[in-house]
C-alpha cells in the first residue's frame, strides 16, 4: 500500500468518476448496475478520505451535459441518487460529514431536491469534513452564473464594474467556498477534465487512472495521494535556492 504522508494531505480532493457504463458493459450488464456498484465506491472514498483527514471531497455525480442522455438512465441516476441521500444519512451525521452540493441545483427532481435540502440542513454544523455533490453541474455554466449574479449588482447600482476582480468572482463560484482545488482524480483512462471545477482547479494538480469507477478503492487514492505529494506545486513560479533557503520567485 502507498506511503502517504498525513502532515502534506491535499486540503481539497476532487473525483470525476468515470467508467461505470464501461465496467457494466465489460461484464455483460446494463449501465444501471454500473452505476448501482459506482455508489459503493462513493461510500468506500467518502470513509477514507474522512480517515485520513482530507478537508473537502467534492465528487462530479452528474453534469450539466448528462441530462442529454437517455431519459431511462437518468432516471436510474436521479433514484440512486436519492437512495444514497437516504442510505447514507447516519454515515454522514457520526462521522461528522457536511453535505452540500453545487450545480444547477433546481433542474433536479421534487423527490431528490427535498432529500438534498435534508441532508444538507442536517449536516450543516458537522466539522469533520465537507462532502461536496456536484450535480447537474457544469464548470463553465458556474462562471456563467456568477457572472450573472455580479451583473445584477452592477444593473441595480450595488456594484460598480471597475470593482470586479478575481478576489470578487471567486467569492461568487460557490464550488471554491471549500478552497480550491489541489488534486484532482479522473478514473476510467480518460485524460481531459470534462467542463469540472474550471475556476477552482485552475493550479489543481491531476492525476489519471486506468481504473474504472467501480474498481476504485482506498489504495488507489491513497496512490492518487502519494502522486501528488511528489509533484513540485510551484503556482506558475519557479525555484530558485539561495545557500540553504529556497525562495520561489515568479517566472
């Protein structure tokens, strides 16, 4: 197992979890069961990542662009995602978990939003770590929303528009209200970061498996982790050593 150093955890983790269609499909199943054993990895890193002490998880279980697909597997996505909101409520509530979720939140269904709301109302003063749902999410649609939110207070004289700057558009994107993002994992082989986090993850370090959704256990984040506590985060600037000190001055 993967040596992971406590003292240099990333502070927020964020998954896109990739490939359950294609491990139902490789074994002859339909997608739905794909997705129904995907649920059992959320549950086997959500453990993990609050055993070791990651501040935030934030995980992309439903994009923007998935409501194109077909209306049968969505369907199939909107209830497992509600079975887990009610399954998983005494996990989250003893192992001192947040719930919340970013995205185009009211384009879910009556029956998950109203478990959404719950989890998210009875979690809200736990501590231990924050669990992030992106859901019907999209990164660019999450610039675009913020953007429109600051023009409203431009429009009504609240805000002049020589104001805006990064500091005022980050307090805008709620996926960063956890800090942005340190590392972030794609599971499956497919090496491209599909529309998520584009703000926060903008010096995210990624790391790309082979490893479909489902496979995905606590070793292998643990090796996601050990990865990245190799990498030199250097923020666009560049070392430079001085006798026994090392400064990092910009490029």
């Amino acid at each position: 197992m993967p040596l992971v150093d406590l003292q240099r955890l990333p502070k927020h983790v964020a998954i896109i979890m990739d490939g359950n269609g294609r491990w139902a499909q490789a074994q002859g199943r339909v997608r739905s069961v794909g997705h129904r054993e995907g649920s059992h990895s959320v549950r086997r890193i959500v453990r993990a990542a609050r055993r070791l002490g990651i501040d935030a998880l934030t995980l992309f279980a439903f994009s923007e662009q998935n409501w194109f697909r077909p209306a049968h597997e969505i369907a199939a996505l909107m209830e497992l995602l509600r079975d887990y909101l009610l399954s998983e409520r005494e996990e989250l509530l003893d192992n001192g978990i947040r719930l919340r979720a970013v995205g185009r939140l009211p384009k879910l269904p009556d029956r998950v939003r109203s478990v959404l709301d719950e989890r998210i109302a009875e979690t809200a003063a736990n501590r231990g770590m924050t669990l992030t749902l992106a859901l019907s999410y999209g990164g660019r649609e999450e610039i675009v929303d913020a953007a429109r939110r600051l023009a409203a207070r431009v429009r009504c004289g609240e805000l002049e528009p020589d104001a805006i700057d990064e500091e005022l558009l980050d307090a805008a994107i709620p996926s960063v209200d956890v800090g942005r993002v340190d590392l972030l994992i794609r599971t499956g082989g497919e090496q491209r970061i599909s529309n998520f986090l584009l703000w926060g993850a903008a010096y995210a370090e990624l790391y790309f498996t082979e490893r479909l959704w489902p496979d995905f256990d606590e070793e292998d984040l643990y090796q996601a982790i050990a990865a990245y506590q190799q990498r030199d985060r250097r923020f666009g600037r560049v070392a430079l050593v001085t006798g026994t000190e090392v400064a990092k001055v910009g490029e």
